[in-house]
C-alpha cells in the first residue's frame, strides 16, 4: 500500500510486478490501482476529474509527478506526542489529523502510537475508556474502531 514514505515509482513498479499477469488488461489494472493507495494517495486519485486520465501510463506519470512533488521528508515520532484533541474538535477530524501525521513518520511505532492517541483524548471520552478495555494492535485497527 502506497503511504507516501517511498518512491511513488517504485510503488508503481510494485504494483506493475503484481499485476503481471493482467497487464493485458488496462481497463482492469487502472481499477485495480486504487487498492493499492493509502488514505493520502487515495484523496489524491479521489480528486481526479473523471475522463481525465485516459490510460494506465498516464495515470502512473500524474502519480508520478504529483507524490515526487509533493513528498515529504518524514516526520519524526514526536510529531505525535504533541497532538491532542482540542476542545471543540471532533473525535473524526482528531483521527483524520492524527492518521495523516501517523502515515507520514518513518518507522513502526504502532504500539507507541496507539498510546500517543488514546492519551491525546480527553479523560473522560468513551474511546478512551474502551481503548483500555479492549487495546488494539495498529493503528489502522484503531481508526476501523472509529469508523
């Protein structure tokens, strides 16, 4: 899954590698393409203009040019470890900022992350509570409790 932490060609040369066998079939490799993207990458594609992109060779270049552009060098754990819901904000658009900053750390932090979350809610919140009951594993766990 594409995450934004490496090469957006190598990802393509991945996914050409997997898809081998189809590539006969451009109409099914450019709607297989998108499961192969993760949150940021998937808003990207998301937002393309329907009949704007006409073969899988353009779609790779557009990602191409789009994730080359804008790729980030990768933040570091404590980019975490300063987030906490505000007051005010929703528990969807906590999540949603911390999955964002989550995807764009280099390395496998999960279980430290997941503690970086549950104590960025307030005390009192449910998921909160539930979280300590019943822990998760990833992060992406996490968010499919939110969901």
């Amino acid at each position: 899954m594409y995450n934004g932490r490496t090469n957006p060609m190598e990802h393509v040369s991945h996914f050409n590698q997997r898809m081998a066998m189809h590539s006969k079939s451009e109409a099914l490799v450019c709607k297989v393409f998108p499961s192969s993207l993760g949150p940021v990458a998937i808003t990207w594609f998301d937002g393309l203009k329907e009949g704007s992109i006409n073969s899988f060779k353009e779609l790779t270049r557009e990602f191409g040019a789009h994730f080359m552009t804008f790729s980030k060098v990768p933040r570091p754990l404590n980019s975490l470890l300063s987030r906490a819901m505000r007051e005010g904000e929703t528990l969807k658009t906590y999540s949603n900022k911390y999955l964002e900053i989550f995807n764009e750390i280099d390395g496998d932090f999960d279980e430290m992350d997941i503690r970086t979350f549950k104590i960025g809610l307030p005390t009192e919140h449910d998921l909160r509570k539930s979280l300590i009951r019943k822990p998760v594993k990833s992060v992406h766990r996490l968010m499919d409790r939110i969901d």
